[in-house]
C-alpha cells in the first residue's frame, strides 16, 4: 500500500513490506536486538546526563549521587553499564553469524558495520572513563597513549585529546561531549547499514544472497523479533541480581593519579585486543597488531566471490576462530606471568592465521573447490 508521506514510505518499506526471506531463523534477531539495544543505551544515557558532571573533582562523586540520592538513578546506571555488556555480547553473535554464512560478500553492508564496530569500541572505551574511577582513569592513560606510536603527529594528537600533558578534567569533558554525540550518528549509520541491507536482500539459513520466495517483513517477522523480549527480561533479572558482576573492584575506587592499580585490565568485551597488544613486546609493533585484528575484516570485502558457504572447512575455521577469541579473551584479564606470557603470544598467533586462512579460502575458493 502506497502512503503519500515520504517518512512514512521509508519506515513502511524498512519494517512492513520489505520482502524478506521465509527461512530467516533467531539468529537474524541478533541485528533487531542491537537497535534495540542503542536505542535503550540513548534513553538510559540521557537521564544519566541530566545528573553527571563532567568535572574531575566531581565526576567520581556525581557517580554516586545518582546511585545514592537520584530516583530511581541507581537503576538507570545499573542498566546502561550492563546494558553495554548486552550490546557487545550481540554485536560479537552478529558478526560471528556473518562470518559463518559469508555476510562480506554484501559489502557496503560489511564495511558499514565493521565501522559501527570500532564507533561503538570507541564509545563504550569513553564512557568508562566517565566513572573517573581507579581501573577506568588508567584505562584511559594507557590506551590514550597508544596514539603516540602514529608518526609525525602522534605526540601531538595525545596531547589534543588530553588537552594538555596528562588525563585531566580537560579530558574528561572532552570525553563526555564525545560519549553523548557519537550515538547520534550511530543511529544514522545504523539506518544506512539497513538500507545497503534491504538493497542487498539478506542470507538465510539456505546460504543464499538471493532469498528468492520471499514474504513481507509484517507481521511474520514482527512476531520473531519479540522474542527478543525474553532476553531483555533475562537482562532485567541479571542486572538486579548481579548488578556489578561483569565490572572490575577498582571501579568503587576514586581515580587516584599518583597511583595506579597493580593490575590494568579493560572491559571483557575488549580483552582479546588487549592480549593481543600485551603480547607484543614492542610499542608500534603491538598497536598495529591491535588495529589489524579488526581492521583485517574490512579486506574481506576487497573479492568478489559467489562459491557455496556449505563447505565444512569454512566452518571449521570460524568455529576454531571464536574458540581462539575467547581464549584470548581469558588471557587478556590474565597477570603478566608465565604460562600466560607464552600463550598469549601464541594465541595471537593463531587468531590472525585463522583469520587470514579465511580470506585466503573465500578469495581462492573457486579454484580450491571446483
């Protein structure tokens, strides 16, 4: 049904009639799940906004002020930095699904979402800083610091983003402005990342870009993703019950710049690049390592490869690739000490051969399996 109002034919043809394969299964809800998510992360963030101050005499105590004496501010903070959590858990099944069913081969909608990957890095990395507690504040000097391995104006970038000589309230506010803006223009990259979707057609579970008997998105599809409902009552339980599970002790701790903690550990969610980077034991080295290990994902999209995603090696090697992430993962939050110095190092090794063995298979695949 055609409706005169352009804005109106835009959501109709995004979540109505867009013809949309039969054979969809709950893994495509992990797409749904995440805009789901951004849009609760925007709401949470805002009210927290209302109340946080963006002062490095302050923020620490702006942060409990809002736990202790906001209404109903302590379930706000309690969602949005669990919901955090949720958003990378989806987003890591989101992309893991993609490889599994070769989702580079749609390439504008690949490279857009590799790139709401690293903005969405970025943003749960500044908004942990926003505590100013003890793990975050060093969290920042450390990762900040990075930047100084660019050549030329890396040293000046650094002190850009410090506004100064060290991480310092300048910073912070530089920070905060940064977190409250960026999800912005999530939302419309998000919207584009859809529209190179739709214009595409999606996989499904037949392993075919095609999606050739097809249904309207509504009411079939409607139905599906409110089962996403019960994950967000999993959610609500776990965030009540295990508010403070997936952060760090440091955290009830006031940053303190003359001392840091004895063991620097990020977010889960970013611990295998961590342990990529602490396994390497030069500087330069260990940062473009780190970079590659997310940057390599955009080369998928540089072939033009329609052979079959049936072929168990292709699901052998992803498979195996998720395993070697999570081990990376638990070595990231590992001291620095043997076993783990060695493992690290060799785990790191293993991601990216795997990494590049499936590119290696996608790009040669019509000469390897003919």
């Amino acid at each position: 049904m055609k409706i005169n109002n352009n804005l109106l034919n835009f959501v109709n043809s995004l979540v109505v009639t867009l013809p949309s394969s039969k054979t969809l299964t709950l893994s495509w809800n992990f797409g749904s799940m995440l805009g789901m998510i951004l849009v609760f992360q925007i709401l949470t963030g805002t009210f927290l906004a209302f109340y946080y101050t963006a002062d490095s005499s302050m923020a620490f105590s702006s942060v409990q002020y809002i736990m202790y004496e906001v209404n109903f501010g302590w379930i706000f903070r309690i969602f949005h930095f669990n919901g955090a959590s949720l958003f990378f858990i989806f987003l890591y099944l989101h992309i893991f699904k993609g490889l599994f069913f070769m989702s580079y081969r749609l390439k504008e909608v690949w490279m857009s979402g590799l790139t709401l990957y690293l903005l969405i890095m970025m943003e749960a990395f500044m908004g942990y800083v926003l505590v100013w507690a003890q793990m975050s504040f060093w969290a920042a000097v450390v990762i900040t610091s990075l930047l100084s391995v660019i050549p030329i104006w890396g040293p000046t970038i650094v002190t850009w983003i410090w506004s100064g000589f060290g991480v310092t309230g300048a910073t912070l506010k530089f920070f905060f402005v940064l977190h409250f803006l960026v999800p912005w223009f999530l939302l419309v990259l998000m919207t584009a990342h859809l529209i190179f979707l739709h214009s595409t057609g999606s996989t499904s579970s037949l392993y075919c870009h095609g999606d050739y008997d097809k249904v309207c998105f509504a009411p079939k599809y409607w139905g599906k993703d409110a089962y996403n409902v019960l994950v967000w009552l999993v959610f609500i339980i776990f965030s009540l019950i295990y508010p403070f599970n997936l952060g760090d002790p440091e955290m009830f701790i006031e940053a303190d710049p003359m001392m840091s903690p004895v063991h620097i550990v990020p977010e889960w969610y970013f611990l295998f690049a961590y342990a990529i980077l602490r396994a390497i034991p030069n500087k330069i080295l260990g940062v473009i390592a780190l970079l590659m290990s997310i940057v390599t994902f955009y080369l998928f999209a540089l072939f033009n490869n329609y052979t079959s995603c049936l072929t168990k090696l292709n699901k052998f090697l992803v498979f195996t690739f998720i395993v070697s992430s999570v081990i990376l993962s638990w070595l990231g939050q590992c001291l620095v000490e043997d076993p783990y110095t060695i493992l690290s190092p060799l785990f790191s090794i293993i991601y990216f051969v795997l990494a590049y063995l499936l590119l290696f298979i996608y790009a040669f695949s019509k000469y390897i399996f003919k």
